[in-house]
C-alpha cells in the first residue's frame, strides 16, 4: 500500500480548535457586534504582548497593514528602499500609497540585504526603508542597517509577513524600527483565514492606523473623514479564527524548529543540497525551510520526481523570481540585481508545517538521498 503524499503545508485546526471558533462565532452572530469588536481587541492585545510590542492594530490583510504604516510614513512622491527579493505586495503596498519603490539586491546566504547593500541603493528622496524577513529568518545585519537608518535620518519599518515570533539575539521582528506588518494569510505560521496586524511602540502610529483602518474616520461613531483610508477592517469571525491560531502559535513554531534541526543534522552537500541555516543570532520561525541546489540542477525535474517517485511535494518556492522579473514590475528593474536572481533561481523549500511527524520528514530526506543516487541533484 502507498503512504500517503508528504504535503508541502498543512493548516491545521484540532477539533477542539473548530468548536472553540464555531461556538465563539455564534456569540457574536448573536450579539451582531461582527467587526472591530472585542475579539479583534483580544487579538490585538495578546499579539503585541507576545511581540514584545506596546500597541498593536488588526486589519483584514497583510497588504492592508503594510500600506496603512506607508500611507502614515507619507511616501507619496518619495522613494522607499525595498528588496527585490520579496513578495509583490511589498512594492504594490509602496507604489498604493503613492511611493516609488527602490530595489535592493539580496545577500543568497540570508536572502535578506545588507546595510552596505542599503547605503548603496539610498537617493536623495529617500525617506525610508523595509526590510523583509524572508522564511521567517531575520538577518544578523539587522543592528547595522538599524542604526544606518539613524544615521541618516531614516525610518525603518519591516514587512515581517513569514516572521511571527521569529527573533534575533531575543528581539522580535516588527520591533526593530517604527512599525512592523504581519500577515495571517491560510499558509502562514498562523492564520485568521485573511487578516493581518500592524505591531508598534509609537502611540501615535496605531492611532493613525486605527483612523486608516476605517475609511479614514474620527472614530468609529463619527462620520467625519479626516484620512485618506479604506475598508481595512478585520472582522470579528476573523478575529477569533486568529486569535485561536495565536494561542497555539509558540507551540506551532516549536514543533516547525524540531523538524528544522532533523533536516539541519541531515541535510549537507553530501546530499547534493546546502540547507540554509538561520543568520547568527536568530532563532527562525521556520515558515519555510529553505535550501539552495547546486548551479545547474533542473528545480522542476527535481521536484517532480521528488512527488511523482516519493510522495513528496514541495511548495512553491518562497519566491521563484524576484520583483522585477515579474512583468508588471519590469520598470522597477535597476539592472543589477544579482544576487537576488541567484537567491531565487537556487532554491528549493522542503515540506514543513507545525503539525508535520518526524516520520514525514524521514521520508523527506530519504527521497532527497534517492534523488541524489539518480544524479537528479
Ligand atoms: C512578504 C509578504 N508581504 C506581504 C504579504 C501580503 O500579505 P496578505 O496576503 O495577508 O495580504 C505577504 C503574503 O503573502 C508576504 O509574503
């Protein structure tokens, strides 16, 4: 008999999980208070405590926070260092709020940037920048590009989307500049179905974004519109789906960082791969668990065998190709952004979720070890 497929991701809810959300769902089907509620409130609250952060505010996506925080920093007309090595809504978020998006290239053995590599890409309308945490992993440079960012009179904020509870030397991403964005997108490290979060020590930040949040309002009785913002609102039946997700969350990512060390102790070049190992100093969340194939290995031919032969499917790749190949982005192409294209085009992410059994990530690295004999990698 055939084992079933080891998934790329799983999303997982215990039972107990579905009948806290249904029977809380149901209060507020009754109470009719169905968005900026109490649950939302709760959300907010134990996220920020877990962060480490003074305020946070909840809105209905990753997108939303991000361009809530860009729309408070006033990029209109300015420029914003991003890396070209991240999801589009980084740059949509920008160029949404009136910005002009810079490229930054990517250092391959963080796939993060460096502040050399910051200093480099600055102009004289930039006003700031955002560091994005990619897979959950926080560059060591973080402490150097935080106090560039000073140095120059610069805000620094961070699309922290994969990087829920990840730390470097014990600080959390979202708290190393002015604000932080988070997504709860299904295939996160948590999830409220769609929803997202803004985390910050500046009172006047979560104010202004509980005003954007909400079509740019006085406040919630008032009718007077005193903001440009939108219907950025999380829902309450969102906001209990999250915060279930949120309670679990530290254990969530414990059982990620055990399956991470078992690929860690059993993965190396020996196996045709180089598994990539959190920066110095930071503890990953392990939202992906990345590693680089040689140059010259067929990704597609590899992966497909890894499913058709083994069972095992792997995800998409965090990012396959960086912003400015993607052909609504073309323009943002600077023309040098090399190390982003190899950070793309070398890596393979290998299945890993919180719920993932030691017996599923043997068989991972057993197909990886028969890939290898048939000289696949
Ligand atoms: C790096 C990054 N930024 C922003 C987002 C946007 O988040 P959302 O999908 O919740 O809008 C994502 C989500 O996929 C992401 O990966």
């Amino acid at each position: 008999m055939s084992l079933p497929p080891v998934p790329p991701t799983r999303i997982d809810f215990t039972p107990e999980d579905a009948d806290w959300i249904a029977e809380k769902i149901k209060e507020v089907l009754g109470t009719g208070r169905l968005t900026l509620g109490g649950y939302g409130e709760e959300l907010e609250k134990q996220f920020a405590a877990l962060h480490g952060a003074k305020h946070a505010v909840a809105v209905n996506s990753g997108t939303a926070s991000l361009e809530i925080m860009l729309r408070i920093a006033d990029v209109a007309g300015k420029d914003v260092l991003i890396p070209a090595n991240t999801f589009f809504a980084t740059a949509s978020a920008v160029i949404a709020a009136g910005g002009n998006p810079i490229l930054m290239d990517t250092d391959p053995t963080t796939l993060s940037t460096t502040a050399a590599e910051v200093e480099r890409r600055l102009t004289p309308k930039t006003v700031g920048i955002m560091i994005v945490h990619i897979a959950g992993f926080i560059t060591h440079e973080m402490p150097a590009i935080v106090d560039l960012a000073k140095r120059k009179g610069l805000w620094l904020m961070e699309d922290a989307a994969h990087a829920h509870l990840a730390t470097l030397d014990g600080k959390h991403a979202g708290t190393f500049g002015w604000a932080g964005s988070f997504s709860f997108y299904p295939t996160k490290v948590m999830t409220s179905a769609e929803g997202g979060i803004i985390i910050t020590d500046d009172e006047k930040m979560a104010t202004e974004a509980r005003i954007y949040r909400d079509q740019g309002k006085a406040s919630f009785f008032q009718n007077s519109h005193i903001r440009m913002g939108y219907n950025w609102r999380l829902s309450e039946p969102h906001a209990i789906i999250g915060l279930r997700h949120l309670q679990s969350l530290p254990q969530m990512i414990a059982n990620r960082r055990r399956i991470a060390a078992k690929y860690d102790a059993a993965l190396s070049s020996a196996n045709g791969v180089r598994p990539m190992l959190p920066p110095k100093g930071c503890a990953a969340n392990y939202y992906k668990y990345v590693v680089m194939l040689p140059d010259g290995v067929d990704r597609v031919t590899l992966k497909t065998w890894l499913k058709d032969e083994h069972g095992v499917q792997c995800s998409g790749e965090v990012y396959e190709f960086p912003l400015h190949k993607h052909p609504v982005l073309t323009q943002l192409d600077p023309g040098n952004l090399t190390g982003a294209e190899i950070a793309c085009g070398r890596q393979m992410c290998l299945p890993i979720f919180a719920s993932m059994t030691d017996a599923e990530a043997d068989r991972v690295i057993a197909a990886l070890d028969a890939a290898k004999r048939q000289g696949l990698v």
